[in-house]
C-alpha cells in the first residue's frame, strides 16, 4: 500500500500546450516549495503520473493537447491525484463536466495567484488527511485480523487488488462479511471519495431488475412517473457491490454481462447511450464454478466477475479473531444504547469461544447487541447471552456455571481450549478428520492448535 499513502501532498503536474502559461505557473509554484512536472502530451501526462506519486494535476482546457475529456475520471481512478482544471467562459461547460468526472476545481483564465494558492492550500490539506485516514484503517485492519493467518492473509489480498479497478468476487458463507471486505476494497482505493452502492441480486424480481440496474424514462412502463436514475450511474466513479450474485436469472445475466463487455448502457424506455466508470464487486455464498457446470449460471459472465477471487472463511475457522470482534461489537452497541459495558465474565467468554457460528459474523453480532441490551451494570454474563446458545453445545465438560463458582476455579480461555481439544481427540481416538468435524473447524486450524498447545498425540 505504500504506493496509495507515499507523500505527495507537494508535487504538481501542470498538463498544457501554453508554455508561457506553464513557466508562470511554475515558477509561483516552486516559490511554494512545490515540485513540478510539465506535460503537453497525454503520454507524457501518464508517463509522469506512473512514475512519480502526484497530489494535484492542473488541467488547462483553454490549451489542452488532443485527449478525450475522461482524462480527468482516468487520472482520479488510476492515479489518485487531485485535479484542478483551468478554464474560460467559453468553455464552463466542460469545466462542469469536469467536476463532474471528479475534478475538485476549476479556475477562470486569467488565474490570480490568490486563488491559485488558496486551492491548493486546500487541496495539500486534503491529501494529508486522506494519507493519514489510510494509514489509521490499515492498522486497525491489521489488528482487527491479529491472531489469524488466514484472515491476514485475505486482508493483505484485498489491500493489493484494492488500488486497481479490476473487478473482484468474493465468495463465502453467509455472514462472513463480504459486503465488509467489499467496502474496504472500495476506501483502499483509487476511487476513496465516490460512493459505494450496493444492489441486493437476491431481493430484486427478474422484471425489476433492468430498471433498478440501469434506470428508466418517464413513461416506459406502467408507474414509471418520472425518469430514475440506475444504480450503475449512482455509482459512478466509485464501486457498485452486486451483492448474492449467484441468484440473478438467465435474462439478468445476460444484460449485466452485456454492462461488462461493453461499460454501455439505456434506461428503460430511453434511446441515448450512456456510458459510466464504475467498479464492479460481486459477491457470492454459492460455488459459481459449479452453477456453471450444472448450467445455471453464465460461464462467459463467471469468468468477467472472477478476475480476483477473495474468499473469507467461516467464524468457526477463524475463531482467534472473535475477541476483536466481540470488541468491536460491543463499543458499537454502548453508543447505539447509551450502555456502559466493558467486560464480559470468564463463563461467558467460555461459551462465546466454544458457539460454532453457523451464521458466522452477523451472527455473533446479533448475539452481542442481545448480550449487551440485557447487561446489567457494565459486564456481559452468560445470563445476557441468548438461549440456543446452550443447547446442543459442542463443550463435553467444562467450569460449572454455577452462581458459586469463584475466580480461581474458572479456566482461562486458552485453558480451557486446551483441555476441550484433547477431550475431543481423546473421545475421537485421535482420529483427526472426525476430531475437526465434532469441534466444527478444518483440519489445518486443529493442527495449528495442536501445536500451539503442544497438545500429546499418538
């Protein structure tokens, strides 16, 4: 991620045909202390950008070299700078079509140098705290998924696809935070500041699905009584996350692959071409190679969505990261329900580490909001823990929950992991295949338990 957060708050690339104009720029610019590049050409405009970590680029439209205008959505996607366009009244318009392809600003020609240093103070500004706003969420990334290998692993996947636009799927089951990992491409990327919009492929009938992908005209069906926006156009610029893509219909394959192959689209009804730069994350909790090969789903669509495959595993495999998350959890439901609570008792954290999650995160996040609405005073008991979570539990002995229990009779959490994966071995005379399964994580995870434990096999 170096690439994404290096110091480039002070350089400035001035793209113009004029080279009176540029020296004038230029010399106020290093009287700033900034460090200039010039460019008048679009190849050497990008040869510079792909070499050098750029935080503002200046625009002239007034003598800008023969480059389309998607210059501007290009350079904001690809490359992360700022963009500051200059321009004259007779050409307001595509300065207004500049911003809205993602410049932060224009100037009218002739440029006063007041306001030419007042953008840019801002824009210095802004690049700083996006910098440090990166770096704060990598590292709380990186703890939230301390003590995992396996999700370290996924995470450090996810930051070195995030500054691409590639196009990502991520598969997992249900509850494992897919839509999670999906925003944190999304504020990892080049495309930080547009919006993230995300469609429910599930929730939305086969006959809805063109008009709320792609928008319609007044008119074009029954109850259309005004134009609509698509969601692919709401998403311009940033990332649009189709969410459950496994269960789009036939049709609906068809017209999202059609989007893919080409970034062109109508609305319902309309005859104008639009064309959109936009993100595409797909999600999943089916195995779409399979859909395929049983022929309910689109091979060519598969694979314009596989270009990057994340998957996440289950909670049950990734039990170490549960204390972060209970953490997490529990800080977000104190400010939702103005509680207090800032621990939970060693009987309940027993059993929160021992609960196979077949709902997997969201799943543990409903238990704590439960947990937390019914905590009295400032700690979580197993008493404030919901009622399914002690039956059928996988735990074969362990501390009693009797009221009369005192502290020193109570196992650590590692202990009594400890002492539950040897039980269960033993019970499972030490066959590791049947051990995983009754303990409900994969025979890696157990292994790497065992070891941890230095736990005595035969």
């Amino acid at each position: 991620m170096a690439n994404i957060i290096s110091k480039r708050e002070n350089t400035v690339l001035i793209i113009s045909t004029d080279l009176p104009f540029r020296a004038k720029i230029r010399e106020n610019l290093n009287f700033q202390n900034f460090k200039v590049f010039e460019a008048d050409t679009q190849s050497i405009a990008f040869g510079i950008l792909e070499s050098n970590p750029v935080g503002v680029v200046f625009l002239d439209l007034e003598h800008m070299p023969l480059i389309e205008l998607d210059i501007v959505s290009y350079i904001r996607t690809q490359f992360r700078s700022e963009i500051v366009v200059f321009t004259t009244y007779e050409k307001l318009e595509e300065a207004t079509n500049a911003l809205r392809n993602g410049a932060a600003f224009y100037l009218v020609k002739p440029i006063r140098l007041p306001d030419l240093k007042s953008v840019l103070a801002k824009l210095t500004i802004r690049i700083e705290q996006v910098n440090d706003h990166i770096e704060l969420e990598q590292r709380f990334l990186s703890d939230l998924m301390s003590g995992s290998a396996a999700m370290q692993k996924v995470l450090r996947f996810a930051m070195k696809i995030s500054p691409t636009s590639s196009t990502v799927l991520i598969g997992g089951e249900s509850g494992t935070g897919k839509e999670f990992f999906a925003k944190i491409i999304h504020r990892m990327s080049k495309r930080y500041d547009g919006r993230f919009v995300a469609m429910n492929c599930g929730a939305i009938p086969d006959t809805l699905f063109e008009s709320e992908m792609f928008g319609h005209k007044k008119g074009a069906f029954t109850g259309a009584d005004r134009d609509k926006t698509g969601l692919v156009e709401e998403a311009h610029m940033g990332t649009l996350f189709l969410d459950e893509v496994g269960e789009l219909s036939p049709s609906a394959q068809v017209k999202l692959l059609r989007f893919l192959q080409e970034r062109e689209f109508r609305r319902v009804g309309d005859n104008i071409t639009r064309s959109v730069d936009v993100r595409i994350i797909a999600a999943t909790n089916k195995d779409l190679a399979k859909m395929v090969e049983q022929g309910k789903f689109r091979e060519d669509l598969f694979y314009r969505l596989n270009v990057f495959f994340l998957f996440l595993p289950p909670l049950r495999e990734r039990k170490e990261t549960i204390p972060n998350l209970i953490h997490i959890f529990v800080h977000r439901f104190n400010q939702l329900f103005n509680k207090n609570v800032n621990r939970i008792s060693k009987n309940a954290e027993a059993i929160l580490a021992n609960y196979n999650y077949p709902g997997n995160v969201r799943e543990l996040e409903n238990i704590l909001e439960h947990a937390v609405v019914l905590a009295e005073d400032s700690e979580i008991t197993e008493k404030d823990l919901p009622d399914f979570m002690f039956r059928n539990r996988l735990l074969l002995t362990g501390p009693s929950m009797d009221n009369d229990v005192t502290s020193d009779k109570v196992l650590t959490l590692a202990e009594m992991e400890m002492k539950h994966i040897s039980q269960v071995l033993l019970l499972t005379n030490y066959n590791f295949t049947e051990a995983s399964r009754k303990l409900g994580i994969s025979r890696s995870t157990l292994w790497r338990k065992i070891k941890e434990y230095n736990i005595e096999t035969r």
